[in-house]
C-alpha cells in the first residue's frame, strides 16, 4: 500500500513543471526549473519560448508558423506566479484580433512538440527565420 501511494504522489509530481500550480491556470505565468536554468511556464506547466524574428511588442509568426508554435493567448489579463514580475507581462493584438501574452515585450508561444508539462524540446532551433529560444525571468531569450 505504501509503494502505491508513493507511486501516485511520484506520478502527481511529473505532472507538474517546477513552479506550476496544482490548479493548473494557462494564464497564469510560472518560472521554473530546466535544463537551461531557471525558464517562464505558463501555470499548466507548459514551457513558453520567443521568436527572434519578431519585432518588439508584435508578432510576425503566422499562418504555417503559428501552426508550429501556436501563440500564447488569453482572453482576459495574463498574471504573474511565482517568480514572475507582473510589470512585464503586457498583450499584444494580433491579425485575427486574438490577445497574445508578451513579457518584457516579446510575444510568448508554445512549440507544438511539446506534448506534456515540462518538456522542453525545440530550445535554439532556426525555424521560419529566427530562432526559438526559451525566456528568463528577466525576460531574456536563453541563447
């Protein structure tokens, strides 16, 4: 009975991204632990990287591109979990008219790939011309 029980709360854990919440919240914004040290979430656990094509405070990634890495969106106010600083978390209007969480003004996205909480499989990859690198919590791009 023990070995179960430590085997659910072991399960419970993998679930969750360093940081997350046990209510997960897609717009709330997380930092937690990686390979590549200390990187944004959203509360659900899910790594969230930037585009280096884009221009400050836009997107450029559409169409095909927002297929791959589909943008951060959020219908109301994107707010700040552990580790994150509320000043730098803004939104952004794209083409279709949806809000997308940006932080520090750089649009946040999701890579497609990434199929569970924690993984990280796209870091520093060239893609649709600019690179996609996973973001600090001074809401630099991890080179």
């Amino acid at each position: 009975m023990r070995t179960l029980a430590f085997t659910a709360a072991l399960c419970a854990l993998c679930v969750l991204a360093p940081g997350a919440t046990a209510t997960p919240d897609k717009s709330r914004l997380v930092v937690g632990g990686s390979p590549y040290g200390p990187v944004l979430y959203d509360g659900r656990g899910f790594a969230l990287y930037a585009f280096t094509r884009d221009p400050r405070g836009r997107s450029s990634c559409r169409g095909a591109c927002a297929r791959a890495w589909p943008p951060d969106l959020v219908q109301g106010v994107a707010r700040a979990g552990s580790g994150v600083r509320q000043s730098l978390i803004a939104t952004t209007r794209r083409a279709d008219g949806s809000k997308q969480v940006t932080y520090a003004g750089r649009p946040l996205y999701y890579y497609v790939g990434d199929r569970r909480a924690g993984q990280i499989l796209c870091q520093n990859v060239s893609e649709f011309g600019g690179l996609w690198l996973v973001v600090r919590a001074s809401g630099a791009p991890v080179r």
